[in-house]
C-alpha cells in the first residue's frame, strides 16, 4: 500500500512556508526541474544491487513499502530519491530554505513531504508522519539530518515507532564511484555508469511502553543498524569506510 497524501490541515501544519529572497524564488523556480532532468538522464546509468544481513528484509524495488519507517545517512539522498521513488513514501525534511528546495525535488520524484527538524518543528513533523503511518504508508528519515553530526541518528524516528508500533527499517546507498563533497554529510554524487549497492540491516522494534531511561539505548541500536548498513556497502566494493 502506498502512502495517502497528507491532509490540507496537516501539510499547512508542517509546511509552512518562509519569506524568501528574490533569488531564493528564482532558485525554487529553477533547481527543482533543472535537478529531476539531469539525475533523470543519470541514473539511468547507474545499475544497483541488493544485499543484506541475515534477518533483514530488503524492501523489493517498485513496491509499496506499507506502514513502516524507514532511515538512512543524509549523504545518500541522491541514489535514495531514484532507487525509492516509487514507493510514494513521505518524507521529514526540515523548515529552511534548502529543506524547500529538496523538498520541491522529490515531490517531482513522487515523494511527499512534511517539514520539521530535530531543532524547528519537530513535534509536527512527528504528527504529520504518525499520520502517514495510519494512513498505510510508508515514512522516512534521514537519520542524520539536516545538519549532523554525520552518521549520528536522532530521537524521531524512535519516537515514531513508540507512537505508531511500525518497525524501523535501516539502509544505505553506497556508489563504487563518486564525488564527495566537503560538506558536513560528505555527500555523495554517484557518477555516471556506477554500481550502486543497496544494503540492508535488521528491524529494530519500539515497545508503546518504552520507559525513558530506554530511549537513548534504542537510539544507539537504531543507530548501529544503520552503521552496519553502511559499512557493509562499503566493503561490498572493498572501499574504507571513512
């Protein structure tokens, strides 16, 4: 099942929108197509492939995901928006204007979006994707966003399962070959022609009654879950993990 779009009252409730700048519009007027035609020519390149721990359970390309969360580092967005994109999942993504480009960028990819952040409306950003949860449909974090530190999970996407008993899915994307950029999330831009492989860790469940003194600990397993996502790709292509 895929997600259901959000309600009018709770996007206007999670998206609204700041006072931008002359060239800010232009940039939201320009980027978000100009991206979708470039990483649509892209990636049709690139060829991915699946792998996973014992017990975990990969999520089948094409399909609809269902009431699960999912998380993965910030810095796989680009290989994450085209591997995922018909999933229909909706997305957290943060209330500045770099969240309002990406989020104009995946929305033509299919994604929705509900916007809060670990530091600005993070209460209705959880609101909106419990919503999404009920609905049917499928919610994502990037686990480390929107400004790190880098591959250090926050407490939403625990909170989430504690609030909607979905299970948290965890994985990443990682090129063979690509430009990393100096950013605080060494972003990555797979390159043309790349193998891109898809890992995968196990579940990690939330109890409803989960006592506070449990959270940080559930936090760091959540956390270490997306780590082995991580580690495991990269030795898939016999890189060092950095």
């Amino acid at each position: 099942m895929t997600a259901e779009p959000v309600t009018e009252t709770a996007r206007q409730e999670t998206s609204a929108t700041p006072r931008f700048s002359l060239a800010q519009r232009l940039a939201l007027f320009i980027v978000p197509p100009l991206v979708r035609a470039l990483l649509g020519i892209v990636s049709r390149t690139w060829r991915f492939e699946v792998i996973a721990e014992e017990g975990a359970e990969p999520l089948p390309w094409g399909e609809g995901a269902g009431a699960r969360i999912f998380c993965f580092w910030h810095q796989c967005v680009l290989p994450c928006t085209v591997y995922f994109r018909r999933t229909r999942a909706t997305i957290l993504i943060s209330q500045s204007f770099d969240g309002e480009l990406v989020t104009r960028v995946l929305n033509l990819f299919g994604f929705q979006a509900v916007r809060g952040s670990s530091s600005r409306g993070s209460r209705e950003g959880l609101l909106g994707l419990k919503q999404v949860i009920e609905s049917g449909g499928p919610a994502i974090f990037t686990a480390d966003g929107p400004r790190g530190p880098i591959y250090q999970t926050k407490m939403g996407p625990v909170k989430l399962a504690q609030l909607t008993g979905a299970p948290i899915g965890a994985f990443h994307l990682e090129p063979e070959r690509a430009w990393v950029l100096h950013s605080w999330d060494r972003f990555l831009i797979p390159k043309p022609f790349t193998r891109i492989v898809v890992s995968w860790a196990r579940y990690t469940h939330v109890r409803a009654d989960l006592q506070p003194e449990e959270f940080e600990p559930k936090r760091q397993e959540l956390n270490t879950a997306i780590e082995r996502a991580r580690l495991r790709a990269c030795a898939h292509f016999g890189k060092a993990a950095q």
